[in-house]
C-alpha cells in the first residue's frame, strides 16, 4: 500500500457494532472528511489558545501545528493516527523567555526543546522504553504536569481580574456546557465557552475590531526566526518530559483502542513530534504535542483512519492563510482568556492527579511523599533562583526535585536494604 491510499473499511458507510474503522482504512471520502473536520474542531480550541495567551501569531502556529502533524504522518507511516497541537507545557517557558529575551528569544527555547526530543525518540528506537519508564514514573511526570498547571494561577488572575464580568461568563458557560452535554460538544466545552464570553463581549463593545477589519483575506502567516539564549533555554528543559510523557500516553492509548501494538512507534512518534516543534520553533509557531481532544474525537466515532488526519491536517494549513482569520483570534478579550485560564491551568494540574490516581501511586510511600510534596510548593509558589548569568525558576526547581531527588531517595532506600 502507498503512504496516501487506504482499504475502504466495509461499504465505506457503516461500521459494524463492535469493529473500528483501522488506521489503514478509511470510510468515503465524504464521510472521511466529515470526520477529518470534528478533528479539526477538537483540536482548534486549545492549539490557538496557546499563541493567544503567550501573544505569538495565532496563524503561524496553526500553520506550524498542521505541517507537524502532516510530518507525523509521513514519519510514522501513517501507523500512528495524531494530531500535533500546540503543548500547553510551553506556556509558562514562553512567558518568562519572552519578558527576558523576547519572541525570538522564546521561539530559540522551541527549538531546543523539539532537538532534545527527537533526539530522545533516536534514543528510543534504539534502546527501548525501558530507560524513559525508569527516569519518568508515574509519581514524577504526575508531579511535572500538575506544577505546569497550577504555576499558571497568577497568569489567570491577572487576565481574569482585568475583564471579571466576561471572564465570570466565560467560565460559567464552560461549566454549563460540559455539565449539561456529551459527546463531542463535551469535549469541546472550553471553546464553547471561549466564545460565549467572546460574543458577549463583542456585544458590550469590549473587542476592538479595527485589526479585524483592516486584515486581509489571504496571506503568508508572519514568520520569525528564532535566536539563542542559554538562560531562555534552561527554561524549556522540563517541557521535554512532559511531552515524552504525553507522546508515549498516546500511542498506547491508541494501541489499546484498535488492538494494534504499537510499541515499536513510541521512538518514530517522539522523533516525529520533535521534529515538529523544532520545525515551529523556527519558523514562528509554539511548540506541539499529540492531543487528547482528537483521541475523544476517535473513541466516539470509531475511526481510527489516518486519512481523516490529513483532512485535519490540511484544513489547519488553509485556515492558517487567512489573517482575518487570525485577526479575530487576536482580539479575544483578556477577560475570556481569564476565565478560560481559571478551567484551563486547572484541568492540567487535575490531569497530573489523575497520572497518580491511574498509576495507583502509594502516597503511604515515604519517597514518592516527600518528592511530589516538595516539588508542587516550590513549582505552585514559583520558588526561583539566581545562579550568575541563570534564573531557575520554580517549573526548573521543580522538576529537577523530581526527576533527580526520586531515584536518589530510592537508591538510599536500597543501600540500606529496605
């Protein structure tokens, strides 16, 4: 079979109770890019949330996210179904690279951080998973996760408090939506209620439309090159080990949903969306991870089938031309951006409990106690410091708590035989 054509699953119409469609086959082609447009709807609220919050180009990087997960496909043969969005674990590095460095400054810290993992994903392929389980269990990447959530508090304040009527609106539609609907609509219940609080204000007169009406129809998104500074890199380290994290999550959660071992692609998926997030890095757009919105999106449909991904794919890249489009995701008003940071920044600290509770992490365990408890108070606190030319800041001392003090305590604990 070529890299661009696949076995037509049954009718092409409907599919059994209890098959799925796999990822070499596809339905019709109109049911194909029916299916490839919900991807591209599960997607959008969080991949421009991103370049919204962090001030980046909303349509560089949606330009950037649909080559990547183009790219993805390409590298792992189309064995591998994944959308590559905008990684919220970039945010707060961005953040702080941008008020030292700038943009550029920002995009160089991109950049290194896609070189180290698909560097890590060579590593995989050719010596296994093993070392990445070992240096990342459960009670860690739980740890790193939830700190790059909740470190995130003040900056939802912040906006929060700047527009608290729309951002009070924009929360609670959240809320509602997810609370009274299922399914997809449930899935996306942060981009609906995005833009609720955006309509909202767009109808109080809290939006200002003049970069929407002057913007044109059709152009090149804005490119900017990256620059190297070693104190913005430093900040992105810890990124790495979430997105080997999230990557590795994906594939078995994939190979548990369509019965397929794909063991063997954990390396090629972690190069692949390394390469991505270098790609982006160096053109302009935030960095990209494998998304859980677009696994909801399979686990509803029961389609599997890299086709709809192209579609996905392929439609980001054409929405990415149109800086209208981009303009109005510009001029989101920062009380929608506070409300949806309040349910945003939260959830991924939740997702980090949740990394816990499924690994049944014993917390009766004095190690695993002491790392997690010590990392989320100097992440959550911000707990920073100076070291000549370097700031570590409180995601940096976090991490390195977690990923260096947990096998330290455990090989203490062995050498006295315990």
């Amino acid at each position: 079979m070529s890299m661009l054509s696949w076995k037509l699953h049954g009718n092409g119409k409907n599919i059994a109770p209890g098959s799925v469609v796999s990822t070499d086959e596809r339905l019709t082609w109109p049911r194909t890019i029916g299916v490839g447009l919900q991807h591209i709807a599960a997607m959008f609220g969080a991949t421009f949330l991103v370049p919204i919050i962090t001030g980046f180009p909303p349509t560089t990087t949606l330009f950037f996210s649909g080559i990547g997960t183009l790219l993805f496909l390409i590298l792992t043969k189309n064995r591998v179904p994944s959308y590559l969005g905008s990684s919220f674990a970039f945010l707060a590095p961005i953040a702080a690279a941008k008020s030292g460095g700038g943009m550029s400054a920002a995009l160089g810290g991109v950049v290194v951080t896609g070189v180290i993992l698909a560097l890590v994903g060579l590593a995989v392929r050719a010596a296994g998973i093993g070392w990445v389980n070992w240096l990342l269990p459960p009670v860690v990447t739980g740890t790193i996760v939830m700190v790059i959530g909740l470190n995130l508090a003040g900056a939802a304040k912040n906006n929060f408090v700047a527009g608290p009527v729309v951002g009070v609106i924009t929360l609670a539609s959240i809320a509602i939506v997810s609370a009274a609907s299922r399914g997809f609509l449930n899935r996306i219940s942060i981009f609906v209620g995005l833009v609720i609080g955006y309509v909202y204000a767009l109808i109080v007169g809290d939006v200002k439309t003049d970069g929407i009406t002057s913007a044109g129809w059709f152009a090149i998104p804005d490119f900017t090159t990256p620059t190297f500074d070693a104190k913005a890199i430093v900040l992105f380290l810890p990124v790495v080990l979430v997105l080997i994290a999230e990557n590795v999550g994906h594939v078995k959660a994939v190979s548990a949903m369509t019965g397929k071992n794909l063991d063997d692609q954990i390396g090629t998926a972690l190069m692949a969306d390394g390469l991505a997030t270098t790609l982006a890095g160096a053109g302009g757009g935030s960095g990209t991870t494998t998304y859980a919105e677009n696994i909801g999106v399979m686990a509803a449909t029961r389609v599997y089938s890299t086709a709809a991904y192209w579609i996905a794919g392929i439609g980001a890249i054409v929405l990415a031309l149109s800086p209208k489009f981009g303009a109005v995701l510009s001029a989101t008003p920062v009380g929608a951006l506070g409300g949806v940071g309040v349910a945003l920044f939260g959830m991924i600290g939740v997702l980090g409990a949740r990394i816990w509770i499924d690994a049944r992490v014993d917390f009766a365990d004095s190690n695993n106690l002491i790392i997690a408890a010590s990392a989320l108070i100097i992440g959550i606190s911000d707990l920073s410091w100076t070291q000549g030319d370097y700031t570590f800041s409180g995601i940096i001392n976090a991490t390195l708590v977690a990923v260096i003090g947990y096998p330290i305590l455990n090989a203490i604990r062995k050498s006295r035989g315990n």
